[in-house]
C-alpha cells in the first residue's frame, strides 16, 4: 500500500503540487520507529524526498496540515 500512495504523491508532486500532503495510519508498528515520534529509517528518505508528513491519526493530520 504505500508503495503505492508513495507513487501517487510522486505523479502529483511533479504535476506540480506544491500543498502539504500527509499520511496517515494509526499502525505504528509499520511506519514509526523505536522513539515513537519518528517514521522508520528506512521510510523517513522517502516521505522526505516528497515532502510528505506522517501522522497516527486524523487529528493529528489537522494538526500537521494547520485546520
């Protein structure tokens, strides 16, 4: 799955969207590290390269996004 929607972000990222994007899923066991507050090694590269956020949950999506 996040292959995937890491593709889609990459297509609108070069169509040109420039808004915030972030993922969300409350499944930390996949995408957070060992602190809990950070995404997985081997994840963070990618989110960064486009300019993608992570969040657990939607309110901290709202969070991340400002609304």
């Amino acid at each position: 799955m996040i292959e995937t929607y890491l593709d889609a972000v990459a297509a609108l990222r070069a169509g040109g969207l420039k808004q915030p994007i972030v993922f969300v899923s409350s499944n930390v066991n996949d995408y957070v590290g060992t602190t809990g507050s950070t995404l997985k090694p081997d994840l963070a590269p990618e989110f960064d390269a486009l300019e993608v956020a992570y969040a657990p949950n939607l309110a901290a999506a709202k969070h991340r996004l400002g609304v």
